[in-house]
C-alpha cells in the first residue's frame, strides 16, 4: 500500500476494496481481489497493491452502517477463522466507541437546543427528574420567582410550593407516574426568593421516551 495511504490508516469509500462490505452489510473475505467479482473492478486496488481482503461492517446500535473495518494484503492469501473473528472483535470494539461518541453528541446537541429554549422563551416553566428535583428553570420563571437557575438546580419542586399544598403536588405527581392522568393543574403559591408568596397555576406532565417510560417531569407556570 502507497505510503499516503499506510499513514492515513484509512481509504476513501470510492474507492475502497471494502465499500462492498457496507453496502452487503455483512462480513466480506477475499482471498484474491483478481478473481472476485465485487471487487476485481475496483478503481483504487492498483492504487493500493491490493490482492486480498477482509471486511467487517460498523452498524451502529441504531442500523446506520458507518463504514468498515477492514484488512489488506498485497499479496492473495486464505484468511483463518482466528483472523476473520479477531477482526469481528475489533470492529466490535470500534462500533461501541462510535455508538457512545454518537450518544454523547446527541446529548449535547439536545442540551444546547434545551438550553435555547430555557434561555430565550417567555414562558415560565421547569424541567425535573421523576422525583420532582429541578434539572433547569426557564429564564421567565427564575426571574419571576428571583432565583438563580444555578440556586434552584437540584431543588426539589415541591420546596418551592406553600406546605399546605404539598401533599396535593405529590399526589398529582404520583398519578402522572402512574398513567392515571396525562396532565396535572394546581392554582396554588409559590415561594419567591425574598419569602413571600406569589399565585400560581401550574400544568404538569411527564415527558416518556420511545419506550413509553417516564424521564422527566415538565411544569409550566402561569404568573402574574
């Protein structure tokens, strides 16, 4: 394999022996490029010496095929079963770094758009775990209530409601968990960060993912 390519460590999937292997989706091995009719045509094997190979596609946990994980010789050769499930166990390895880098993106990219929408809407409203502790404040509700977002992070939502209300805050939260309703409404009080108490309604539902469970409790409020 040309130099250029041996320090890349990686070929463009034009021109890759082993592009096959994405689009079959499936492990590939060729003992000899010449006489294989998925790869004897390839446009890069001059370029790269190449006269046998063996695939492994990356399919993310999610179905999406990446790329592959491939092997070359420059000369053919008959590849082993050692070989083949040694390179089936790296590729193994290399699809669950991409699949918790492909995550922690995707945590980001949804925290930034939260972080949008908590920021820059009018609207008063939380977001918080199952238990009722606020993960974020809109920027509407903390400065209506005088908190700092960073002060109210962690708090539990029913700290900020009167005491005579908080046996009811906990049995609508518990009938949200349950299923039993889809949507709470309080007209209650809310404590502001100087000690007074200020009217409120607010509306609480449960935010599930795709499997149905529940990940977050979101109130909104309506203030004066």
């Amino acid at each position: 394999m040309p130099e250029s390519l041996a320090s890349l460590r990686q070929t463009p999937l034009e021109h890759a022996l082993c592009r096959q292997v994405v689009a079959l989706r499936s492990t590939l091995v060729v003992d000899d490029t010449r006489l294989h009719p998925l790869v004897d045509s390839d446009p890069g094997s001059d370029e790269r010496g190449a006269n046998a190979c063996a695939g492994v596609p990356l399919v993310t946990s999610d179905g999406e095929a990446l790329g592959a994980l491939c092997a070359i010789d420059d000369a053919p050769r008959v590849w082993s079963l050692d070989e083949i499930e040694m390179l089936e166990e790296l590729a193994a390895m290399v699809v669950a770094q991409l699949d918790v880098r492909i995550a922690a993106r995707e945590r980001q990219d949804l925290d930034d758009v939260l972080r949008a929408v908590f920021d820059q809407s009018g609207a008063a409203f939380v977001l918080c775990t199952t238990e009722g502790n606020i993960l974020r404040a809109s920027a509407r509700f903390c400065d209506a209530l005088g908190y700092d977002a960073s002060a109210l992070r962690g708090r539990n939502a029913a700290s900020l409601r009167h005491p005579d209300e908080i046996t009811e805050a906990i049995r609508m939260r518990t009938g949200l968990l349950s299923g039993e309703t889809t949507e709470a409404t309080a007209i209650g009080r809310a404590r502001h960060a100087d000690g007074r108490w200020i009217d409120v309604v607010a509306r609480a539902t449960i935010v599930r993912d795709q499997r149905a469970c529940a990940r977050f409790l979101m109130v909104s409020y309506t203030l004066p």
